[in-house]
C-alpha cells in the first residue's frame, strides 16, 4: 500500500455494520454506521432479514466515500469483521431460501439434545449452528433439501460482493470443524445427520476471497475487481483489534454482547460454556467465554429507565446515565440483575435463564438499575475467568478491552474492581473489530508481514487497575450472584418451558 491508498472495513454486528476508512498504519480516516432490525417471531428465536444486510452494506460504503470525500480509485482491499454463527440458505440459482438464523437464536434445543445423546456428552447447546441444522432438515425440510450451501454472515456478504461461496476458517469454526486439520468435522456432522456437502469450502482470513463483481462494484460505488479478503468473525478480529494475539493473552468486548477471550497454541476441551476455536493466525486456537445479551441488556434499560433522554435529540442521554450511575455506591444498594435476556452461554449454558432483577426496594432509582446491569455483566465476566482458572489454569493479571462500553469510565473501574485486573483500553477500542479486519486484508496485500505488525500498530491509551476499597463488597455481590443462578436454575427451567 502506498499512501494513498485504503482498506474498507465493515464491523457487521447484531444491530448495525459499521463500515470504516483505514490507512496502511490501521489508522481509522472516517466511519458510518447503518442499523438493520432483529425479527422474533417466537419467543427464543431471533432472525434477521438478509436484503436488509447487503443494503446496509451499500448505504454504509457509500455514505462513508461521501463523508471522507475519497476516491474509488485508492480503495484497494475491502474486508468483514462478522457476528458469528448466523445460518444462511442458499439454494443451486443462488436463491436465499431463508431470513438469517441469528447466533442468538435458541430454538433447536430438542435436536441439542438428541445430539448430544448420539455422541454421549453434552457438546452442542440449542443456540449451536449444528443443532440448529437440524431444526431446519427436520422442521423445514424443504428449506434443508433446496439448500445447496449454508453461509453464515461473513460468507454472505462476501457471496454478496464477489459472487464466491466460501467460509472463512473462524467463522468455519463457529460451525463444525476439526481444529488440528482444519477442515469440516465430517464424523460429528455425520452423526448430527447434517450433509457436510452443504457447507462451502473454507478460506483463511487472510485470503483473497475474489474481486468485486460489476453489480457490487456499481451498488457501493467502487471499482469492480477490488479484492475482497477472507476476514473473521467479530471475537477474532477483536483479538487482532486488541493486540491479544499472543499466548494467553486475553481480551475484553463490550458491545450487544460481551465476551472474555484468550489466544493459545494449545487445543483444549471446551468446558463450562467456553468456546474453543481457530483463531485468523491458523496457528493459533481461541478461548471464548460470551455473556450473550451485555450491551443489549443496558439498552433495554436505557430504553425503559431514560426514554425521554432517549427520545430528546438535545439530550446526549449517555452524558446522563453516566453522571447518575457514577453517583451510585458500589454494590448498587445490594441490587442485582443478570444479563441473560436470551438465555446465557457462558459461564453458565442455558436456554432457560432470564434477566432477573433481585432485592429491588423502594429506595433503589433507575440509576441503581443501570449501576447493577453494568455490574452484573462484570459478574458474569468475572464468572468466566475464574472458570478459565479452574478449567485451564489461565490467571490474567490484565486484560485489554475494547467496544463501545470502554467509553465508560464507571464501567470500567467497576469491571476492574469486580475482576480483580488491570485492564488496558486501546486507542481504537469502539473500532477493534474493524481494525482487526483491515489487518487480515492488508496481511493478505504484503502491506505486513504477519499479525506480529500488532505491536507496532496497535496503542494503549488508558489503563484501569482495582481499588481494593471495593473488593470485600464485589466479593459478596459475586458470590450472591451466582448463589442467585443456583437457586433459581430449576424455576427458570420450570416456568420457560425446558422441562416438562
């Protein structure tokens, strides 16, 4: 790359995408941001509409050549960062037979479970791409048999954009894959009674997936034939985001969801709802622990305690919430919510819990609840590293974050307070995932070398480290926090229908 020359890259999460100019130091140039909608039709499902999806695309590529005033001409790579685990159809004419299947979708526990009975652990839960397979062949089974491939987000889009059916091999890992060959597991899709044909061939993130065709070049304004590269699913290119590449180094997001990740060389076994996967380095394998509903759980707060903010153009309502819950003791007044609007992954798996508000009493104020969703959410992270402890002897002393909730001060020290840790903020954090994506393609160019280019091109800007004042009450909050998941497990079970 020369100087005038940029990377396009797209952070396509569960609510919106993202789409930012990056330079060859991965500095950010201009961002803009379009949203698209979640559909439910029934309680535990979650679909998204893929015409919404490419639109955006277009709308946010054009929008930003605008704002930045760039000429098509200097962009020379584009590349996805992509929401992970999504179920795409797609029959022989290149026809989608079927809205998205979100990652947060958990309607196919009973094939879950059938599953697991066949290979007698519990390994897939029914938020699983392979569980969720099933659901369609048996469900749907003219959408299953019509289906050539299934392609998860970041394969759409680039099928979208270059005309190829591939995966990429992180987001190929979110499906089904042996992690030391790398390719599909066949043997366990066998026994799930999943077709492994169905499933493209696999990509690297630093691959060239294809050029642009003449009716994407022409939608986004850009030139046909500009590379598309293989890209990664959003924890991945946040760990390149966050310069967590190393061994066992870990990395905090905070965005829709959360999640705790750590990078090894090592394969071990998933335990305790972590997730085991490929990371862009093929060299390397991913530890990952989400909290699945954070960033949506503080909206629904937002959106039900500060409405008027909300609704006030005049009003920066987070400039608000942060003044309010920064006035509130920690500990909330022994106030306690859980994050698990859709059921939760990790620490705990299960379709079944629910956002829970505990001991609420007349003297709490809305901003006690949004102080307690903040801090229910570094419980349930805190949860996940004590488990990553006790399941694979990993002890993080610090950890970088990165997303939107980084530009918290109060959350922040509440996370490093709850955590135990120091935590380090990056100079791009609400951009990681981008980052990491721009990365994969200029890796892919020969703009650097390999993702040792991160300790060069990734800035700490601001460190967090526990004030110990806080610790004895954390400690009790904590333990109360899980006591509270302990005695409610069989009446979430119960009352949501699990069992019978």
């Amino acid at each position: 790359m020369i100087k005038d020359e940029f990377v396009i890259a797209y952070d396509f999460g569960t609510s919106g995408v993202k789409a930012v100019l990056v330079n060859k130091n991965a500095e950010i140039l201009a961002m803009s941001i379009v949203d698209y909608s979640m559909i439910t039709p029934k309680v535990g499902w979650a679909e998204q509409d893929t015409n919404e999806y490419w639109d955006a695309i277009i709308e946010a590529t054009r929008k930003l050549l605008d704002l930045n005033d760039t000429n098509k001409d200097s962009i020379v790579a584009l590349a996805f960062s992509c929401q992970a685990m999504g179920i795409i159809p797609i029959d022989e004419n290149d026809k989608i037979l079927y809205n998205n299947i979100s990652w947060v979708d958990g309607r196919a526990e009973k094939q879950a479970a059938h599953i697991n009975s066949l290979l007698g652990d519990e390994y897939f839960c029914g938020k699983d791409v392979v569980s969720k397979l099933l659901w369609l062949k048996e469900e749907r089974t003219d959408i299953y048999e019509k289906a050539k491939y299934f392609l998860d987000v970041n394969g759409f889009l680039k099928f979208k954009a270059t005309g190829n059916k591939v995966a990429e091999l992180t987001g190929a890992s979110s499906y089904c894959i042996d992690l030391e060959s790398r390719q599909w597991n066949k043997k366990i899709l066998e026994i799930a009674g999943i077709d492994s044909k169905k499933l493209p061939p696999i990509v690297r993130a630093t691959d060239n997936a294809g050029g642009l065709t003449k009716r994407a070049a022409e939608e986004m304004n850009l030139n046909a034939g500009t590379p598309v590269f293989g890209g990664c699913d959003d924890v991945h290119a946040a760990t390149i985001g966050s310069a967590t590449m190393g061994e066992l180094e870990g990395h905090i997001y905070l965005g829709s969801s959360a999640w705790l990740c750590v990078s090894t060389s090592e394969i071990p076994e998933p335990q305790n709802g972590a997730v085991i996967s490929k990371s862009a380095d093929p060299e390397k394998n991913l530890i990952i622990g989400v909290t699945q509903s954070a960033g949506m759980t503080i909206d629904w707060g937002i959106d039900n305690f500060y409405r008027s903010e909300r609704a006030d153009n005049s009003v920066d309502e987070y400039a608000v919430i942060e003044k309010e819950v920064s006035s509130i003791d920690p500990g909330s007044d022994n106030l306690i919510i859980t994050p698990w609007l859709y059921g939760e992954y990790c620490p705990i798996t299960s379709e079944s819990v629910r956002t829970t508000i505990f001991n609420l009493t007349n003297l709490h104020t809305r901003a006690h609840v949004l102080k307690a969703i903040r801090e229910g959410i570094a419980y349930n992270l805190r949860w996940t590293k004590e488990n990553f402890y006790d399941d694979y002897g990993i002890d993080l002393k610090t950890i970088n974050v990165v997303g939107g909730g980084g530009l918290s001060n109060d959350w922040m020290q509440i996370l490093s307070d709850v955590m135990q840790v120091k935590l380090q903020l990056t100079v791009d954090m609400r951009h990681a995932g981008a980052v990491g994506a721009a990365v994969c393609a200029m890796i892919g160019m020969g703009t650097y070398s390999d993702f040792g280019c991160l300790e060069d091109i990734i800035k700490i800007k601001k460190e967090f480290t526990p004030n110990r004042n806080n610790k004895q009450i954390y400690d009790k909050m904590f333990y109360e926090y899980q006591q509270l998941y302990y005695s409610l497990k069989d009446s979430y079970e119960r009352i949501n229908g699990i069992v019978e």
